[in-house]
C-alpha cells in the first residue's frame, strides 16, 4: 500500500480508540506518567516492573515486531528503577533494563533498536545469578543515543551529547560530543554556543500544536472517501 485511503473521520475514530488504550491500560504499567503521552501501538509496548516514572509530552512508538521494552528487576539485592524526564523520544525497538537505576533527563531521543542496560546480569565467577554487575546509568538533558546503539552499566553521558548509530558505550561521555564506535570514543564536539532547538520547542503551545497535527491530518485525507477506503483494503490495485 502506497497510500492512505483512510477519510478523515476513521482516523479520528481510530485515534479515539488508540487514546483509551493508552488511558485505560497504557499508563497502569507506571508508577507515575506526565500529561498527554502520544503513543503509537501502545498495546505493543512492553512495561513490567515496578519504579518505572516517565514524564510529560512522552512520544513512544512501538510495533508488534518491534515493541518498546521498559523493564526493572526486584529481587535478592535489586530494586531497579527507572525515571524518564519530559518531552522524550522512544523509537521502534528501544529496550531500558534497569536492576539498579536508569536515570533519563528531559528531551533524550532513543532512535530504534536501541539498547540500555545497568547490568551485566552475571558476574564473571558467579554466573548463577547477577552480583556486583550492576551500576546506576545517568543520561543528562537532550542526548540523543542512535539507531542500535548499546550504552553499558555505570556510564553518565552528558548534556547534548550523540551516541552514533551502532556505538557501543562502556565509558563517561562528556557533554556536548558525539561519540562512535566500540567501544565508543569522542569523533566531534557540539557547539554549546549556538542555538539548539530541542523536543520541547514542539510543546511550548502544547494543545496548539496538537490541534495543527489534527489540521495537518484533515487536510492530507480531505480527498479521501468511504467507499475508496473500503475498496483499497478489498480490491487494492497497484496504483494504490
């Protein structure tokens, strides 16, 4: 399918449906979540554990081929937690573990595929059970970690800074770099004088800027019929 045939009003209904996934079911799996997430397939996404906090304006998508994980392990020596700022980017596959503590500042971006765990899960000697693996993760204030990329127990990176694609991270990032690689080291800095736009920026007219996706939908699908819809999904041709 090369195009969407869905009128305006289905979308409307099925962004109806999508919103009481996420009220009624969706924000249970937390301990606390901010105002007006938008999350796509939020059915598919994967939250269990307890201590999980996520802020406001979250945009988490998800697939069933490639869910979302947010997971933290309690037991014998473990009480994970992970806590997620506002204004944040969860991409198709992003996966945060956490045993003892995921920190996550506000306007962090998670491109797909992405992996972030405290543990190593087994020691080297003693494999039968994690033990003495685990150090706390800190990401600062809008860093961006890249499509598969891995960040590593203990590791802080700092404010602005980039994880390329692919990069494995078992070391401190200063703020303010991109950093690629495995194991990950420092390939350019970020000017911290010139002006960055940031998620937030999205939001600053949070209902303002939903009404225009709204607007913007309308528009797209404005040409879009009942029976055209119907038709693609029974009779779909190649100009479709």
């Amino acid at each position: 399918m090369r195009k969407n045939h869905s009128p305006y009003f289905i979308k409307r209904l099925q962004g109806y449906w999508n919103d009481f996934l996420v009220n009624h079911f969706f924000v249970k799996n937390f301990d606390g979540l901010g105002e007006n997430p938008m999350v796509v397939s939020p059915m598919s996404a994967e939250v269990f554990g307890r201590n999980i906090e996520v802020g406001s304006y979250l945009h988490l998508i998800s697939s069933r081929d490639n869910p979302v994980r947010l997971t933290t392990w309690s037991g014998k020596g473990m009480d994970g937690k992970i806590s997620v700022g506002n204004y944040c980017l969860m991409s198709p596959g992003t996966t945060i573990t956490a045993a003892d503590s995921i920190t996550i500042g506000d306007n962090c971006m998670f491109a797909a595929s992405c992996y972030i765990a405290d543990s190593d899960w087994h020691g080297l000697y003693n494999r039968t059970r994690p033990f003495r693996c685990t150090k706390p993760i800190v990401l600062k204030d809008n860093v961006w970690i890249g499509h598969g990329a891995k960040v590593g127990k203990g590791v802080t990176i700092g404010e602005n800074s980039v994880v390329a694609a692919g990069a494995v991270v078992v070391k401190d990032v200063p703020d303010n770099v991109v950093v690629g690689g495995n194991p990950a080291k420092v390939i350019k800095s970020i000017n911290p004088s010139r002006r960055m736009l940031k998620r937030e920026k999205l939001f600053e007219q949070g209902e303002f800027y939903l009404q225009n996706q709204r607007d913007l939908d309308r528009y797209v699908l404005s040409q879009n019929t009942l029976w055209g819809w119907v038709r693609s999904k029974l009779f779909p041709t190649r100009s479709d």
